[in-house]
C-alpha cells in the first residue's frame, strides 16, 4: 500500500516553469531592498536588462479614475518623475491604452497596475497600433506585493528591469545523471533478481514439478489490471488536489517510511558483502523468522531511520534537498530492483495509458479548471500552501537569476514517476536480455541509452517552450519505439511482446505463460540468414527436450 500511495504521487509530478513575459520591480530605501516580480509586454515599452542600466522613480499610488480621464488641466495631477501605480478596476471606455497615454502625459515615467484578485497577467493593448503611442512601460504587480512594498515606507525608490535568466540551467545535468544512473542500477538490479528467481523456480519445477509463487506473482498482471491501476492514479490525483492541505503530511510520512526501508534494502544488499561483522543478535519472530538478525543489518536499518527522520526535520531547509534526493534515489531503485512487468504488451499498455493521463492532467484539465490551472502542477508545486509534496529529485539552480523570484523556487525538479515508469520498461528489458541471452544485454543498453536522449529532449523541448513538460511525452516514444524497432530488425518481438523465449536451460520458464507461444515459434522458424539458421537449430533442439 505505501508503494502505491507513494508511486501514484510520483506520477503526478513534473517539470513547471512559470509562463509569460516577466520583469523585477526592486524597491530600495536606504536601509533596506527587496525584488518583486512583475508581468509586462515588452511591445509597450522596453526595459533594461541591468539594475545599474534601470533608474530609480519615486512612486505615487493614484485613483483609477484619474488615469481613466483626460482632463490635463488640472496641475495637482502631474506625475513628473515618477512611477504611478494604480489599482485594477474595470472601467468603461478606459483601457489600457487610455492610462497609458494620459499617465505619460501627466509626465508618468511608468505605471505599475495593482490586481485586487492577487494574480498576475499580461496588459495588452486593444489594438497593435496602440503600443505606437506608449512612450512608458507597463507593469502588473500583485496586491499582497503592493502591501509588503508600502511598508518599506512612502520614500523607497522603485526600479523596473528584466534580469538574464538561462532558460536551461546547468543543474539539469546533475538531474539526468541522477535519473539515467538510477534507472540503470535499479534495471540491472531487477534483471538480476529476476535471473536467480527464474532458475530457482527451474529448480523447483525440476525437484518438485512446481514454480515459485513468487515468480507467479509478478507474472500475473493483465491489462484489465493495468487499466485500474491507471484509473486509481487519476482519481488519487484529484483527491490530493482538493484535499492537499491534509494529505500532503500523509504523503510525507509515506515517503519517509517508504523512502528509509528503499534506503536500508539497498545498503542492507552492500553490507552483506561484506566480510566482517559477521555476528547475529535474538529478535523476536515476528521480526524475523528465524529469531536473529546480523548486527551490520540492525545498524543499517538504525542508519536508514536516522537520514528519513532527519530529512523529516530539515525537510524545509536550503540542505533538504540534499537527503530528499539521496532518499528518492535508493526509494527508485528499490521499487525497480522488486517490481517487474511480464511482457511488452503489459508495458506499452501502461506507458501509453500514463502518457495520456500526463498530457491531459497537464495540458487539458486548465481549459476547463476554475484557475484555468494544471491540476497536476497545482499538485507537484504545492500551489498555495507551504509545503510541497517530497516525491521529485530537487536540485537547486547552479545559474543565479533575480527573476528567479518569478518562479516562487530556486529549483529544478523531476518527478519520481518520470524515473519508475520508463524504469519499469528498462528493468523489463534487461530482464528479457538475460532470459533471450541477447549478445550485449541489447535492449537494456539500448533503451537505458534512449531514456537519457529523451531526457535530453525533453530538456530541449523546456528550453524551447519556456515552460513546463510533461516529460512522459519524451520518454515514453523514445525508450518504446527503440525497443521495437530493434525487436522487429532481431525478429525478437513476438517474443518480446508475449514476454516468451525458449533458451538454454530446457527447464526454466519464460516469463509469462503464453498460448500464443506457438506464433513465435512459427515467427523464429521462418527467420533466414545463418545466423538464424543456428538460432533456430539450437530453439528447435531446445523444444524437442522440453517436449521430451
């Protein structure tokens, strides 16, 4: 239950960058200076890209009506040198254009619009001639901003600039290693214990005539199955949504516990090896079956608690990121080293079906939502609330930027669900390479190779859209069309896709049981070339024992 809590969040987060066009208002009194981010649409006015290059005005909030008027002979409405601000109020016949031109005509030097519902948007005029007739920017700043820069005092100074921000910055490199270096242990991993499950099922059947139930347990998962677990995702999300104040610290406290025994599954694995600190300790059997445990374990698992419950305390620390992402690591390739998916039909099938549910929870659900928001970005940037859900790899910006007060976060993030998925389908391959012995581990090279280009891609997609991805949209084509193809050039993919070959040990079974086993067999038997002809020697030697 913790994984499926846990992996359903992972699904649900994403890259979100903020959209639009953005500037910094700095306001500075003597003593003290603080940066607010503000929109703009540069065709009003251009500002500079340099706080030294900005001047400094002083400010005056003014009435809407008076920039809605156009009487200029009253003196006591002259703005020289400075920058007027204003409160947003619909009003007829008085448009953007309108305040524009009468605050500079009153010798404004910019106007700064004041939204009453704390919300930012782009002012744009009604007509493109319009912007001909600005001489000034224009500017929209936040209520709850206008207040904490009134109380700088009356006499701050206000500067507007739009600082260089990198649209893709360097700490993107220390994610996609992160991510490609997870998915290619937790896959190796999984192919491995899949391998040793496999023969020690071979060695049931031979001794016994009977497989192992763990083997069969992995083996029995069917689209029907697929199919809700996906549905379960989608309604999961939207409770986290419209209950996200509550069940975020339910989330937290899954991933603490979740995260601690992924990190004492694989350090447990490391300790084992090695050779000292060999003695046992009495547990109770429910702890244990056999009623002790090794020492180095119980310290392990000592160590393991420790780093979740710290990262618990500090989690909202500038260093929390730092044992998040340790965390999220060994959590990752925990689930991948113990979960596996049969076949390809079963992976295409949930590839696909995540793929859609991220596409529309991303890029759908603000056609219609009340904020015209993404639910599923709403869900990964805790929008609103203090605290943010733990299931991503967070990586501080590398490249400063004060724009980057825009985003709300100094970070990068890559949800976990960007890792497992295209990991489930890596794991599946190496699987299948150790089964098929394919020369080179093929698909799991292969497909480890193409889940970094998708990264890579997806990364370039963010650079040119300026906004947040839903990375699955990268992942999934890149990591499943590159299997296929090499499956169809190899002659493998009725094998693959019925996760079904018959190799060298004639007792081992296949992946899945498959009455469709005989297709591929008829498949391999019309495969031509040498090499296929050896192949199908040896396949059809191995059927005649297994028959026998």
């Amino acid at each position: 239950m913790a994984f499926i809590l846990s992996f359903v969040i992972a699904i649900a987060l994403a890259f979100h960058q903020v959209d639009g066009e953005y500037a910094v208002l700095r306001a500075s009194t003597n003593s003290e200076s603080k940066d607010f981010c503000v929109t703009y649409y540069p065709l009003w006015h251009d500002l500079p890209t340099e706080l030294s290059a900005a001047p400094q005005y002083e400010y005056q909030l003014v009435p809407i009506e008076d920039l809605c008027s156009n009487e200029d002979d009253d003196y006591s409405n002259d703005y020289s040198n400075e920058a007027v601000f204003s409160w947003e109020k619909s009003l007829p016949n008085c448009t953007f254009t309108d305040r524009v031109v009468n605050a500079q005509s009153r010798n404004a030097t910019e106007l700064v619009i004041v939204n009453t519902n704390d919300q930012l948007f782009i002012a744009v005029a009604s007509s493109p001639a319009d912007y001909n007739m600005s001489k000034i920017p224009l500017a929209v700043m936040t209520k709850s901003d206008f207040q904490t820069m009134q109380a700088l005092g009356k006499f701050a100074f206000v500067q507007l600039y739009v600082p260089p921000i990198a649209a893709i910055d360097t700490n993107l490199v220390v994610i996609w290693l992160l991510a490609v270096g997870t998915i290619v242990i937790g896959a190796y991993w999984s192919g491995v214990i899949a391998n040793e499950q496999r023969e020690k099922s071979a060695e049931n059947k031979a001794s016994s005539g009977s497989s192992s139930e763990e083997e069969e347990a992995a083996m029995q998962i069917t689209p029907l199955m697929v199919v809700i677990f996906v549905v379960f995702i989608c309604l999961f999300l939207l409770l986290v949504y419209y209950l996200y104040k509550y069940v975020v610290y339910i989330i937290i406290g899954v991933f603490a516990i979740a995260s601690a025994s992924g990190m004492f599954e694989c350090l447990n694995a490391l300790a084992l090896k090695l050779p000292f600190c060999t003695c046992r300790v009495r547990v109770p059997s429910f702890i244990n079956r056999s009623g002790d445990v090794l020492v180095k374990s119980v310290i392990v698992l000592a160590f393991s608690l420790g780093i979740a419950i710290w990262w618990v305390i500090v989690r909202n620390e500038s260093y929390g990121w730092v044992l998040q992402d340790i965390l999220g690591v060994l959590f990752c390739i925990s689930l991948l080293k113990n979960l596996r998916l049969p076949s390809l039909k079963i992976c295409s099938l949930l590839l696909i079906l995540l793929l859609i549910y991220d596409v529309f929870f991303v890029f759908i659900t603000p056609l219609f939502s009340a904020g015209h928001n993404s639910v599923m970005v709403d869900v990964a940037t805790g929008e609103g609330h203090k605290e943010q859900l733990p299931m991503v790899l967070k990586v501080p910006r590398i490249i400063r930027s004060a724009l980057l007060i825009c985003e709300r976060r100094d970070y990068s993030l890559l949800g976990f669900g960007d890792i497992l998925v295209p990991g489930l389908f890596v794991s599946f391959c190496h699987s299948f390479d150790r089964m098929a012995k394919t020369p080179y581990r093929i698909y799991y090279v292969a497909s480890s190779i193409a889940y970094g280009v998708g990264l890579i891609i997806t990364f370039a997609a963010l650079y040119l859209m300026k906004e947040g991805q839903p990375a699955l949209v990268y992942l999934v084509p890149s990591t499943l069309l590159t299997v296929i193809v090499i499956s169809l050039i190899r002659k493998e993919f009725c094998d693959l896709w019925h996760g079904t070959y018959r190799f060298s040990h004639p007792t081992i079974q296949p992946l899945v049981q498959s009455d469709n086993e005989e297709n591929c067999e008829y498949d391999r038997d019309n495969d031509t070339g040498s090499t296929g002809n050896v192949n199908n020697e040896s396949r059809s030697s191995e059927k005649e024992r297994l028959i026998n």
